[in-house]
C-alpha cells in the first residue's frame, strides 16, 4: 500500500521534521509513534522516513532511502486573479497536472474587490497546492507568488516560452505552439508560461501589452471556456506534450 506523505518544513540531508496542521494530524489523528514509515517530500525529492521522534508540536524523520519521483512540468500559470472559490479550485487541478509554479495576475478586469483582496489569499492558495501536491503524489509544491500586477508579471525576465490563451485567436493553438517550442528546443526541455484571462478576458491595451513583450496569443479551440476550464485543459495540453 502506498504510504502517506508529508511535506517537510525543514531538512537537512538525513532528517527531516514536520510542524504546524501536518504535525498535529499526524500526533493527534494518526497516533504518530517512532518507527511509523511516511513518504516524506524535501527539497524536491521524495524519501522514504521513518519517525525518529515527537516533540512538542514538531515531528522528527530519518530519511532512509530515496524513492523515485517525476518532476514537474516546466510550466508556469500565470492566473488572473477572479471568483476565489473557482480560483482554489483552478490551483488545485493546475497542481495536480503538474504545474511548476502560480502566479496570480491582477488584470485590468479582475474584480476589483477580488483583487484588492487577493494579497491576503496567497497564504491559503499555497495550502490549497500544498495539499493537492500530496494527494497528486507528487514530489514538490509548486511555487505560488504573491499576487502581481500583470504587467509586471509578463515582464519578468529569462528564457521562457510565452504564451497568452486567447478566445479570439483562431491560427494558432497551444498544441501547435507546444510542439514547435519543443521542436526548437531540441534536447533541453524548454521552460514555458501561459497567461490565462480573467472572467471578462483580456483589455485591448493588455493585448497590446503581450504583443509588445513577445507573447504569442493561442487558441484552445472555437469555444469560449470559463477560466478555470481554460486553465485546466491549458496544463493538460501541455502534460500530453512535454511528459
Ligand atoms: N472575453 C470573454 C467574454 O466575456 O466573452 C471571455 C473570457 S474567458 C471566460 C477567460 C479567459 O479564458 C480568456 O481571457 C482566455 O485567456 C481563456 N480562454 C477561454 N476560452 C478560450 C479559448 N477558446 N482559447 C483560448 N483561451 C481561452
């Protein structure tokens, strides 16, 4: 049977310990005892941990071995911050198909009161990942900024593959823009990140904005989708791809 899995709050390369709402579910839920065997998820591996102690609120692993684990996907979301209760959702199943990081957008049609507000959720959104991580069995948390503006979102500098969904777009698909970033990057996986709009969709000045920073607008097909189905088929599109 699969083992339960937790995800560290620190480590160092033979131990490593768990505290907070993990912790006290595993003392006080599961009756946490020495010995007990966990998969115990740190610094982006997955290992084999046995209880070497409890204290206080804080519970003690010994790693004893690595377990195998896939990476994540090299893709980015850049999410724009709409309903909250669609939006966990969103990160959730983004999680869950592998996403490597979220970053919530303020777009210019982004609720107001949404947006104002969406600094103060990025605490729970790492939880909503932190969890769907563990369910997802996977060996890492995605990363999840605090909210940003989307300009300065879609400005941040490296090497990566931009890519925006637009409803409006009718020539190229996110499939066909996959497979040529894959196609161009030869060997190296190429690091990619799609913009996904807010309920209203994207201002002809953020089109603009795209435009001028080298994002290639791509269509999921004639239909108009809610946000967070363009999100999930967006990462699903691209699991099919790059694994
Ligand atoms: N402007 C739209 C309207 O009110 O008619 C709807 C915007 S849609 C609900 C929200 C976002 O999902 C869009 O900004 C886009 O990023 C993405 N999206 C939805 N359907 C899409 C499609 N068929 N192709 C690409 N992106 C899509």
């Amino acid at each position: 049977m699969a083992r339960r899995r937790w995800i560290a709050d620190t480590w160092d390369e033979a131990t490593a310990s768990i505290s907070g709402d993990q912790a006290a579910h595993l003392i006080r839920v599961l009756r946490a005892q020495a010995g007990m065997e966990f998969d115990i998820v740190a610094g982006g591996q997955v290992w084999h941990g046995v209880i070497a102690g409890i204290t206080g609120d804080a519970v003690r692993f010994n790693l004893v071995a690595e377990v195998e684990a896939d990476p994540a996907l090299p893709v980015t979301l850049l999410l724009s911050v709409f309903k909250f209760d669609r939006m966990e959702w969103a990160i959730e199943k983004a999680t869950e198909l592998g996403a490597e990081r979220i970053v919530p957008v303020i777009a210019r049609r982004s609720e107001k009161h949404l947006a104002q507000a969406a600094a103060s959720r990025a605490e729970r959104w790492r939880r909503v990942a932190m969890e769907a991580s563990k369910q997802a069995r996977r060996s890492d948390v995605p990363r999840v900024d605090d909210p940003l503006p989307l300009r300065t979102a879609i400005r941040e500098e490296g090497e990566y593959v931009r890519l925006v969904l637009a409803e409006q777009e009718r020539s190229t698909t996110l499939r066909s823009a996959l497979a040529e970033a894959l196609a161009a990057a030869g060997d190296d996986a190429p690091t990619i990140r799609i913009a996904v709009g807010p309920e209203g969709g994207w201002t002809g000045e953020e089109e603009a904005m795209f435009d001028a920073e080298s994002w290639k607008a791509v269509s999921l097909g004639p239909r108009i989708l809610r946000v967070e189905t363009a999100a999930i088929t967006a990462m699903a599109v691209a699991a099919a791809l790059l694994e």
